[in-house]
C-alpha cells in the first residue's frame, strides 16, 4: 500500500482486462456512481455540492472552493470532437491489431469544461477500426453510448464510447 493511496477517496481495484483484452476502469469509492449510472444508459458528472461546479474525472474535492461536499447530476449525452489521435503500433494487444483507429476528445455540450477521452465508433458494437480516422472532423457532433464488457471473473463494466449524431 502507498502513502498515496491513503489519501484517495478509496483504493481503486484494477480485476483486469475484458474477455477480448481490452483495458478496463478500475474502480473506486470515488467514482463508483460513474460506472453504476453506465450501467443504467445514464451519464452523471459529479458536482460540487458547496458552489455547484462541475468535475471530471471524479475526485475528492473541488478545485474551485475547495469543498469536500460532492453531488451527481445527470447530463445530457451529447458532444462535440474537440481533438483527435490516430494511434499506431506499437500499442497493446488487441488495439495493435485494430490500429489505425481514432482516440477523440468530446467536450460535452452541455458543460464543455467537462471533456472525455474515447473512441468514435460507427455503432455501439462496432470495432474501434469501424471508422475511416480521415473523415473525423474537429467541431462534429457526437453522441455517447454505452457498450458493456465483461472481465474473466464474470464481472461488467459499461464503457463510453461515441457515435455520430444523425439530426
Ligand atoms: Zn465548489
């Protein structure tokens, strides 16, 4: 045990990666409300319960005022392609075998201080190579859904991943 980790919000609990390899959140006390909301198609982002401001990922205390009073508010799951990256070996197994592939950047439309890091993807179970990297433009609509994975120990997760907007 580290010095560290005495001072999160809970020890975070790495049970491996998914049946096909894929890296998996380890979780923790401190963010465990993320991963449930997943889990029910539903994305929250935790808020300061003194001034209201809103962080991710979720951490102990607000940057802002510094309180330790911390809320979950349910947001809206549509976003804009801020950035992107298109990885190429040498990567882990399975991604090497998937790259060229894009990592975006989405800020979130309804709170763009708030960013997330994943994959646009052509549909919720598609492969992250299921998009041409060439046609992803900066400022495009993006929606989040969210795909569930399992580990070997049976357990699930419900990860984020992007598709694009058709409105
Ligand atoms: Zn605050």
């Amino acid at each position: 045990m580290s010095n560290a980790a005495a001072f999160s919000g809970g020890y975070a609990v790495n049970r491996g990666p998914s049946v096909e390899g894929f890296l998996m959140p380890a979780t923790d006390e401190e963010a465990a409300p993320f991963w449930q909301a997943t889990k029910e198609g539903r994305l929250v982002i935790q808020a300061c319960g003194n001034c209201g401001r809103l962080r991710h990922p979720p951490r102990p205390m607000c940057p802002s005022c510094h309180s330790t009073e911390r809320t979950w508010k349910d947001m809206g799951r549509n976003g804009t392609v801020w950035s992107y990256v298109v990885p190429h070996p040498p990567l882990l197994e399975p991604y090497s075998s998937l790259a060229p592939y894009n990592v975006i950047v989405v800020e979130l439309d309804e709170e763009p201080r708030i960013r997330f890091v994943g994959n646009l993807v052509e549909n919720v179970d598609a492969p992250l190579d299921s998009l041409d990297p060439s046609t992803i433009r900066i400022g495009e609509p993006v929606e989040m859904v969210f795909r569930t994975l399992e580990r070997a120990d049976g357990s699930t997760e419900a990860l984020p991943f992007w598709v694009r907007r058709r409105n």
